[in-house]
C-alpha cells in the first residue's frame, strides 16, 4: 500500500482501533487490521464480480464482535 492509500484510510484505522479499546479488546490495533482486510476482500470481490452474501456477512460480523 502506497503511502498516498495509507492516508486515506488512517482516520478509519485510527476509528476502528478507538472503537475496539472501547469495547475492551487486548489487540485493539490487530483487530483493526482484521477488519481493514475484510473490507480490502470484500471490494476486491465485489470488484470482481464475486458474489456475496451480505446479510450472511453481516451476521457473521455481529456475531463475531458481540455487537
């Protein structure tokens, strides 16, 4: 990733990992990162052409992060 794309998206990194200290996570920096590489994937597959299903996605997500 190229520095110009590390900056746009630093605000969300830097929202993500306030979010996950909220919530009390140990890794709130990693967990960041997982989600950064979600969204990554599903534009990429969504790019693509790939088909996805969302609202599976979304539950999954729920649940994942006991939201």
């Amino acid at each position: 990733m190229d520095v110009e794309n590390i900056e746009k998206i630093l605000p969300l990194k830097m929202a993500l990992e306030e979010a996950f200290k909220k919530l009390g996570y140990t890794e709130p920096d990693m967990e960041a990162a997982v989600v950064l590489h979600i969204i990554d994937g599903i534009s990429s597959a969504v790019l693509m052409g790939q088909p996805i299903d969302k609202e599976k996605l979304e539950s999954f997500l729920i649940k994942k992060y006991d939201l």
